[in-house]
C-alpha cells in the first residue's frame, strides 16, 4: 500500500523528493504508533476516533507542536484521500477533523540598511570559485525569492540566453519565470567565467550551483553557506535561506510592489500565503510613524 501511494505523490502530484520523504515518514510513525506495519495495515479498520487519539499522543507525548501536528495531519488526509479515491475505503476518515489553530508568526527578515551593504559586499568580482559561488547565491535568494530546493534544482540551462531571467521549478513542478537584476545578472555571468575557465564543472553536470566537486551543491551545503554569509555581516536572530526568502518579500512589500505580484514571483499557490508580508509592513509604518508623527514625538519626551 504504501509504495502504491509514494509513487502516486511522485508521479501524480509531482511531489519534491523532501516532500515525499516527510509524508512517508508520518504515515510509518502512525502505522508505528497504531501497532502495525505496511504489510499489515487494513485502512478499514481506522476510525476517526484513532486519528483524535493519535493527535492527542503527538501533541502530549511528543510535545509537538501546532503547526508540526498539522504538517503530519496533511501526510494522513494525502493518504486517506487517495485511498477514499481509489476505491479501497468507503469515506474518507479525516475530512470531520480540523486543522489545530496555530499562532501566526511574523516571518523574520534582514533590515534593508543590513542587507544593502551584504549586496554590495556580495557583488564585488573575484577569481575565487568558493567565493564567487557563495555570493551570488545569497543575491539569488534575496533578488529573486527561491525556495532552498529551487535554488539547488536550477541549471544553467535555466537561465536565458541574455541572462535576465531565471525559469524556476517550485512545488508540484510548477514552472514560473523571475527576472534578474542587472548586478545580479553580471555576476552570474562573471561566475559562469570562472567555472568555465578553472574547470569546475563535470562534462555531464547541468546545474548551475557546484560543490568543489564539479557536482550539483549539497542541500547542507547551501544552508551552511547562507548562515556564515549572514553571520559574517553581522546579521541577528535567525539565519537561513527562508529568511532571504522572507526578506526579499518584506521589502518589495515595504517598497509598494502589489500583493499579487509578490505572489508570482514567490510561486505562492494561494494569496494567503502571501499576505503574511502585509503584516510586516504594517510593523514598518508602526515604527515610521511612532518616529515621525508630531503627538508621538511628543509622548516620547
């Protein structure tokens, strides 16, 4: 049953290979949980009583939280859809359950001030690979918004001709275009000169980001990469490719770019995701306007 349903959320939903690996994950953990394996799990049996009692058992036993709970609920409403689709049940078991309410976390970002003088660092050329390579991945992230996945998956193939835009696989496979800023498109180019010319790249290898190697660059290895970057310019809090993500949403938010714009280019499926960036530049006018506004000057004294 379950090699049925992996190939299905590969081939069917076209799931990432990260994605597909969570959702098998959660339902071996359930089957774990339940006291059976998937030789010998009948989904006739399962009630939506033992799907209550097992978000109990996670949420109380496994002190997970909300959000968490509701990412290994999606794994189990994947596999009981498919299973209600395909015959094998009569109804579908999880469709009475709510997600759990989760509090709603402003995503964190880098202040402009701070990330304007890490682009400037970032696009200063070099003869080194390592270097060169590491700084225009945190300027892809931030220019251009990309997902971790989306940033290892790209080829240079993906790039056009004049290097202006980059086609871009997000989730479930869908393609979207997201254009290049001029510095940002020089120094790809500056890049692609550095590999070719040092020999970087394997004679079969395609993507645009390399290890040392000449092999396409490890997931590790990018989040590692973006955490020293961040750190060395002195930024706080968290560091990780999503927080570039984030940041390059917050600030065409903050600069007046529209909602469904932003939505494009990030590759949201729905508005809702995107909205969350409202929120942030709300917090921007609070801050400009307890700063600027004549009474609150006042009541600062």
């Amino acid at each position: 049953m379950l090699a049925d349903f992996i190939r299905y959320l590969e081939a069917e939903r076209r799931f990432s290979p990260l994605t597909v690996r969570n959702y098998r994950h959660d339902v071996e953990e359930f089957l774990a949980w339940s006291g059976t394996d998937d030789a010998h799990f009948d989904p006739h049996r399962v009630t939506t009583g033992d799907i209550r009692e097992w978000i109990v058992f996670r949420t109380e036993e496994g002190r997970i939280g909300a959000a968490s709970m509701n990412r290994e609920l999606s794994s189990l409403r994947a596999l009981f859809r498919w299973l209600h689709r395909t015959g094998v049940i009569e109804k579908d078991i999880l469709r009475p359950l709510a997600s759990l309410k989760t509090s709603r976390r402003l995503p964190a970002f880098v202040p402009e001030s701070r990330m304007s003088t890490l682009v400037d660092d970032c696009t200063f050329d070099t003869d080194r690979f390592v270097t060169e390579r590491n700084s225009l991945i945190v300027l892809l992230f931030y220019s251009c918004g990309l997902r971790l996945a989306e940033l290892i998956g790209a080829d240079r193939t993906d790039l056009s001709a004049d290097c202006t835009s980059l086609r871009v696989r997000g989730k479930g496979d869908k393609e979207r275009i997201v254009p290049i800023l001029d510095e940002v498109r020089d120094k790809i180019r500056h890049y692609l000169e550095v590999v070719e010319r040092q020999k970087i790249c394997n004679d079969r290898e395609k993507a645009l980001f390399l290890s040392c190697r000449g092999t396409r660059i490890a997931r590790s290895t990018v989040y590692r990469i973006v955490q020293e970057e961040l750190a060395q310019a002195g930024v706080q809090g968290k560091k990780s490719p999503h927080v570039l993500r984030h940041t390059f949403a917050t600030h065409l938010m903050n600069g007046g770019a529209d909602m469904r714009e932003i939505q494009e280019l990030l590759g949201h499926a729905s508005l809702q995701a995107t909205q969350v960036y409202t929120h942030n530049s709300i917090a921007r006018l609070k801050e400009v306007y307890a700063k600027a506004h004549p009474r609150e000057k006042q009541n600062g004294k």
